[in-house]
C-alpha cells in the first residue's frame, strides 16, 4: 500500500497584502518540483499537474472523515510563482516567507526581485497623531501642564507635526494660565500686566 507524503502548512492566518517587484516581467519562480504520478491504465509515470493533486488530497480527507478520522493538512499554496509586468501581489503567508527567504531576494540582477515598501503616513508614526491628542486631552481634563509640555517635547524631538506642536502649544499655555489664575500667581510666561496711573 502506497502512503502519501504530505508538507503541512505553516499557517492558514491571512495578513495584510504584500507586493513584490522583479527585475524580469514575467519572471517565474518555483517552488516545488514536478510531481508525477502513476497512470492507472498504463502504467506510466507521468507529470502530475498541481489540480489534479490537490483533487487528489481532497478525495483522501473525504475517505478520511468518513472513516472517523481527521483531515490530512497539506500545502495549498501556489506552486509556481508567476510575476505579471513585474509584479506579484500575494497576503498568503506561505509564500510571503518563502519569497523573502529565496536566493533572488533583493539580488541585483536579471533574476532579482525586491519587496515593495510602502511609506508609512507621518501620522501613523510612533507616538502617532491621534495618541498624542488623546494625551494633550487626558493632560487638559487633570489641568496638568506638565503633561502636556511633555506631549510637546516628545514630538519636537520625534516628528515635528505642525497639528501636534499647536495644539500642545495651546494645551500648556492654557494650563499655566488657568492654575496660574486660581493660585492668584502670575503667570510664568507672557508680558507683565500693564499699570495705568489713577
């Protein structure tokens, strides 16, 4: 009785959507070798297409959930990689692994190919836009300048964003001035109130 060798997948999880550029335009890559298989009527061993394989794989999981048993896992994966005009869009994370770890990867040449980054929006970046809001308004609803000065200090020294400088700008001006007015204290920054003669 003939046992069927079966790859187990790394892992079925979707992620998120990853393009790869070649240096060919309609490079192909493969991943698995040919299989054959033994024709029943003749005999022969012959060239095994990926479907029929698979058609296959799926026939022996019925046989195995009848008989009570668990489903074979097995690589559903592409075999062949096939770029179209120089690019190859995938979110399978079987082949997302294997692209980058293949020899071509990043190689510089006629057989290369080289993942493509998409920038990051500067107000995705960390600390990103809305967190530093969220803490400018947390810094307001506890009247803690200190708080919101220190919004303002991190993003000068991170990502300059002009929306984030003037709202924690504002947030600790008005802080200062609003404790400033309770405590009857001056405030620590701004012009000294002008005197006028009775």
């Amino acid at each position: 009785m003939s046992t069927v060798t079966v790859d187990a997948p790394e892992t079925t999880a979707k992620v998120e959507m990853v393009t790869f550029m070649s240096r060919s335009e309609n490079q192909v890559l493969t991943r698995r070798k040919t299989r054959h298989a033994m024709d029943p009527m003749t005999g022969e061993r012959k060239v095994q297409p990926e479907e029929d394989w698979r058609a296959e794989m799926e026939r022996a999981n019925e046989r195995r959930v009848m008989e009570g048993l668990e489903p074979l896992e097995y690589d559903r994966s592409p075999w062949k990689i096939q770029f179209e005009r120089n690019t190859y869009r995938t979110d399978d994370p079987v082949i997302i692994a294997w692209l980058r770890s293949h020899d071509a990867f990043q190689f510089d040449g006629p057989s290369g190919f080289y993942e493509l980054v998409e920038p990051v929006a500067i107000d995705d970046l960390e600390p990103t836009t809305a967190d530093q809001l969220q803490a400018l308004q947390e810094a307001l609803m506890r009247h803690d300048p200190e708080a919101a000065e220190a919004v303002l200090e991190t993003e000068k020294s991170t990502h300059n964003r002009p929306q984030v400088l003037k709202a924690a700008e504002s947030a600790a001006t008005s802080l200062r001035e609003l404790i400033a007015d309770a405590t009857g204290a001056a405030a620590p920054e701004g012009d000294p109130p002008s005197t006028s003669p009775s």
